[in-house]
C-alpha cells in the first residue's frame, strides 16, 4: 500500500509540475453545427471587402469562414479562472489563460472540445538570443547609395538603390505605388510610428486603417519594439530627397503579434490571429519579418523535417491566408551562418512567398538562410536588398540596417505596386510571375532562390499574358485587332513576316494616348499589294520603356494569315478592269471603269503608308464603261492605297502618288 501511495504522489507532482509550467492554451473544438450563419450569406460575418476578394478571384466562402460557436466559448470561459485571449475560424479554436486545473478538466470533460494543447509557459522570461539583434554584415554608405534621376515619380534619396535594384521605379513611375491596395504587418512592434517623420505622409493622408496587439490585447502598438516599425519603414517611408519606400500610397494595417520577451509557442497562434484579422479586413498583402525554429521549452522546436509547409502551426495558418486570396511575404531568416541555416517557418510555406537578403550589388549575404525546404520546395523565392537596408532608426532619421526581415517587407511594397497593375490575377499568379522575373529563374540557387525580380521584366510578362490578338485576310487587306494594358509613356510596333521572309519587319507605330495603365483595344489594317502567296505572320511588340537608354519591348502575341492563290488572281484580274490616272496627280484622280455590270454598293477608300484612312467615299456604279472623279487636293504629298470594297469584300486595290 505504501509503495502504491509514493507512486501516485509522485505522478501527481510530476502531472502537477507541467501543468504549472503552462498557463497558456489553445482549446480546439469539433465542430460549429450549431452556427446560426450560413455560407449564401456571408456579408453577415466577413467584410465586403474580403468577400470582393473571394469573388474576383473565384475562392468559395467555406467553413472555416464560419465564426466560432458563441454557446462553446461561453462554456470556456465560465468553466473557472479563465481568460480568453483569442478565436481562430480557421482553426476552430480560443486561445484561453489559465493556473486553474479544476477548470482544465472541466474544459476537456466537454463533449465539442476536440483537444486542448500547452502553448506557452507561465514566465515570459526568454532564454534565447535576441532575434531581432543587428546583424553584423557589411553595410554600403548612405553616401553611395543616393541617386537622383529627377525624371522619376520619386526622388528617393539614400533608399533608391533598394528600389532600383528591381526596376521598381517604373512600377511606380507608371502609375503603381499602392494606391487603393491594403498591407498589413505582422511584427513585434512599431515604436514611434505615431510621430516618426517618415510616416508624416501616411498619417495625413489617412493611411492607417487598423492597429492591434495580439500579444497584450489592444489596439496600441506605438510603445512596442521598433523592429516592425524598421521594417514598415522600407516600404512607407515618403520624405523625397531623403528616404521613400517600396509602396509609399497603400493603406497599412500595423499588428503585433510577437512577444521579443519570450521564444513559445502562442507567437505562432498570435501570428494566425493576425493573418485571420488581415483576412477579415480585407488586405491585399501580408508583409512578416517573423520566423519560428527553437522556443524557450524545447519540446517544441522544430525540426529541418517540419519546415515541410506543412508541419508547423504558422506555415499552415500562412498557406491559409494565401489560399483565402491574400499575398502572404515572409522574410525567409538569418540563419544562414549558423547551425540550423535553414529557413523557418512560416517562410516554408508553399503558397508563400519567401524571401532571402543580398546586399546593394546582388551578392548573398552571409546570414540569409538556406533552402531548400525538406520536401524539396525551392526557397527562398527571391532576394532582396537586406544587407545595409536603409530603414528609419528609432528617433526617425535615416539609418542602415541588416537582415532577412528588411528584404522581406522591400519586396512585399514592390510585389503590392505590380500587383495593382495586374488586379484580374490572383496571389499565386503574381509569386510566379515574380519567379520568372528572377535572373536565376533558369537556373534556381538554395540561397539565392530564383533570384533577384526585375519589375520591367514582370510588366512584360503580365501584358503578354493578358494581351490577345487576332489577323483576318479579306482578299487583299489584313485587318489586326489587338488588346492589351498600357499607359502613354509605351507604344506598339505592328511587324510582319511575308511568305519566303526569315525575319519580322516593322510596318508599323502605333502611339498610346492613355494617362492611366489600363486595357486597352486597337485596330489596324494591312493593305497588301505585290505580295506572293502563302503564309503571312504578323506580330505586336509592346515597347514598355521607350526611352533610348533604356529600351525594354516584348513581343506580346502573334497570328497568321493565308494569302491563296484564288484570291490573288481574282483580285488581279479585276485590277485590270479598273485605271486610275494621272498617276502621279496633284489635286484629283479619276476612276475608268471597265466593266460593263452594274455595281452598287462600292466604297472607295484611300490609306496613306501608315495604315491610316484619310478618305472614303460610299459610290453606286451604273451600268456601261464610266470615269469618277475624286478629290485629293486636301491630302498631303505622299504615296496612297485605294482599296474598292464591293459589298464589303475587296475588289481591287490601286497605287498612286500625290505630289
């Protein structure tokens, strides 16, 4: 008996001891049969905004949509000395606090709690190195990083290598520089955010949208660390001249969710709190300069074979925001010259876009992490500029920094400008398109990903997606019809490869008149005359930079047409019918007509060498062999195309100068 007695004391001491350990839980439930909402109608628990999200990009509203049963939190919460602390949707699970052990087994007495699992222990006192500690790495000097090319939108003063590493001035200079698109930011704090002079702009123009606290439960985060604020920096800094980030004119949301007191496990669920609040608001992108390897208890670290996508908390929680719509950027970490070297999670997510550090030039540098995941999944993504970042220092001036967490939220401003662009494709389209901008696309690198993106290049990529074209032959005339999104600083060349031809001439420049990127359609016509039957193959280049210096087009689709013997001898059998003279004239031309039947509905036109109708005329021709005169005194000096349309269908087509 005595033996039983020690035995049980010491396995309440030891069942005692790790409850005491943890005063934080998640509570997971099985089910949310009793929900009073429907999935017809789900205006009534998300945002219009996150429902025209859904809608523009196909996703169904599903269950985990659904809020949580009221009924199973109540219960929760009046089961003892319990706080809550927070809801997930997508898990189906509260966040909850306690020290009361009668009220832990009442909660798992309860027939719709599924699980209830430690997430962090009771003393917030961290036994891991500071993550957010600088990086010790070589830094380029402010004074050789400031550009001026004022015939930008932005003179961005010391940040514009940042930005121009990318090309993403012409994001911006085209139009693109988050206007109307949302950020939000999950971090550890955003200190002086409310008076830092970098963010005077954003203030003004009402920028802000939300703030939350996931860690302490408010809506301040002005008090807490500045490594949020440091990173927002790289993306809403506007004093031109001085410093001006990737996506200065989005709408922010600013949300702590990591406690830099301790290492556990809620930070993970805090983070899924804040992507579901991204969610809720509506937001475009999720920029995290945040990632999980080791905590203060080891029993719940991870291992290199849970950073899967799959495996962890915060990697499933970000491929859930993803697959609700959102752009979900994660700095992929700083591990990459210590032991672990991987990256963390929630970087290795599949629909996540990671991303890794290189400095002003393009080289890797020594701290971003490695890929790839442990089932192969190439990451990081991309690079961007983390090694001397510029970024604002804690009393608003401009400083340098490094780190995975500042190439992180850099590319996720500049992602957020392309993405306005191109609002027709969803999140994924624009990380793969980020992929194939990349110059070690062909070649991907377990450090580098795919590369550093050019924005020109994802420009292209994306018109020359969205563009169609098509050419139909009526006997002798081609006529090209086109679409595609452009802006007046572009243009089009209209080529063409006749039959027998190796390469593509220009035959014609067609001018964009639009002030606003935006789809566009246009037409042009190609009067054949002198051709050789066969294949013709036409082809239209959008030239997206037209400056000399920096000359950048992209062939955006192609069509053929076939020119048939039949319709060439038709058409010129009937040429013979038709003489036009004086040729060359100087104020009138007269038609003979040949031929004896009467033709009715003849239209006359004439194009000049640019494709262009300059005149036209609708004519009925009687009976018998008669001359019509036509009037060409208003006509420039040039060569001309007559075309003769009967009913609609090419007749003939005749040359002649004006002089």
């Amino acid at each position: 008996m005595q033996q039983i007695f020690i035995l049980f004391f010491l396995l309440f001491s030891f069942v005692t001891d790790g409850f005491s350990q943890f005063t934080k839980r998640v509570v997971f439930f099985t089910d949310k049969n009793e929900t009073p909402f429907t999935l017809s109608n789900p205006s009534a628990y998300i945002s219009a905004r996150a429902i025209e999200r859904r809608t523009r990009y196909n996703i169904a509203v599903d269950s985990t949509d659904i809020p949580l049963i009221s009924r199973y939190i109540d219960s929760i919460v009046k089961a003892g000395a319990v706080t809550l602390l927070g809801r997930s949707r997508w898990m189906n699970a509260v966040m909850i606090q306690t020290s009361d052990a009668n009220a832990i087994a009442k909660i798992n007495s309860f027939s719709f709690v599924k699980s209830v699992a430690n997430i962090a222990l009771q003393s917030n006192t961290s036994i891991t190195p500071d993550k957010f500690a600088p990086i010790s790495s070589p830094q380029n000097t402010i004074s050789n990083r400031i550009e001026q090319v004022f015939a930008d939108t932005f003179n961005y003063g010391s940040s514009s290598n940042q930005v121009k590493i990318h090309k993403a001035e012409f994001l911006h200079n085209i139009g693109a520089r988050g206007q109307g698109m949302s950020m939000a930011f999950l971090d550890a704090g955003f200190f002086g955010y409310l008076t830092n002079q970098f963010f005077d702009s954003a203030r003004v123009r009402n920028q802000f949208l939300g703030t939350w606290d996931f860690v302490t439960g408010n809506t301040s985060v002005n008090e807490d660390n500045a490594h949020g604020m440091q990173c927002f920096s790289t993306v809403a800094a506007y004093r031109p001249g001085v410093f001006v980030g990737s996506c200065p004119e989005s709408n922010y949301f600013l949300l702590r969710t990591e406690d830099v007191g301790s290492e556990q496990m809620i930070e993970e669920y805090n983070w899924a709190l804040g992507a579901e609040y991204a969610d809720s608001a509506g937001v475009d992108v999720i920029s995290s300069s945040l990632g999980y390897t080791t905590f203060d208890n080891s029993t719940f670290n991870h291992t290199y074979a849970d950073m899967n996508g799959n495996t962890t908390v915060i990697s499933r929680m970000a491929d859930m925001a993803a697959k609700k719509g959102i752009l979900v950027v994660n700095s992929a970490g700083n591990d990459g010259a210590g032991a672990w070297k991987y990256i963390g999670a929630p970087a290795d997510g599949d629909s996540v876009l990671a991303v890794g550090a290189v400095n002003g030039s393009g080289v890797i540098a020594s701290f971003s992490s490695y890929g790839p995941t442990s089932d192969g999944q190439i990451k990081p993504d991309v690079v961007s500029v983390g090694s001397g970042t510029t970024v604002s220092s804690i009393n608003g001036t401009v400083s340098t920094s490094s780190g995975t967490s500042f190439s992180g939220p850099n590319m996720a401003g500049i992602a957020t400008c392309l993405w306005q662009l191109f609002p027709e494709y969803n999140n994924w389209k624009i990380i793969t398109t980020l992929h194939r901008a990349s110059d070690r696309y062909a070649t991907p690198h377990e450090r580098y990903g795919y590369g550093l993106p050019n924005m020109k290049t994802a420009v292209g990529i994306l018109v020359s997606d969205i563009s169609n074209m098509t050419a139909n032959l009526n006997n002798l005339t081609t006529t090209i019809n086109w679409n595609s999104k452009d802006i007046s600083s572009m243009r089009y060349d209209i080529e063409r490869k006749l039959p027998g031809e190796l390469n593509y001439t220009k035959i014609q420049t067609v001018a964009i008149t639009g002030s606003v990127f935006a789809n566009r359609n246009y037409q042009y016509q190609d009067i054949l005359s002198g051709t050789s039957t066969g294949i013709i193959t036409y082809r239209i280049k959008q030239i997206i930079d037209t400056t000399a210096a920096t000359f950048t087009e992209f062939a955006i689709d192609s069509a053929t047409v076939t020119l048939l013997p039949t319709s060439l001898n038709d058409i010129n059998s009937r040429s013979k019918l038709i003489q036009l003279f004086p040729n060359p004239a100087q104020s009138i031309v007269t038609l003979k007509f040949n031929e004896e039947r009467a033709i009715p509905n003849i239209t006359i036109q004439i194009y000049n060498t640019e494709g262009q109708l300059v005149w036209k005329q609708e004519y009925n021709k009687p009976n018998g062999n008669i001359t019509q005169t036509i009037t060409i005194s208003s006509l420039q000096k040039g060569n001309y195309v007559m075309v003769l349309l009967e009913n609609g269908k090419q007749y003939t087509v005749k040359e002649f100068v004006k002089q």
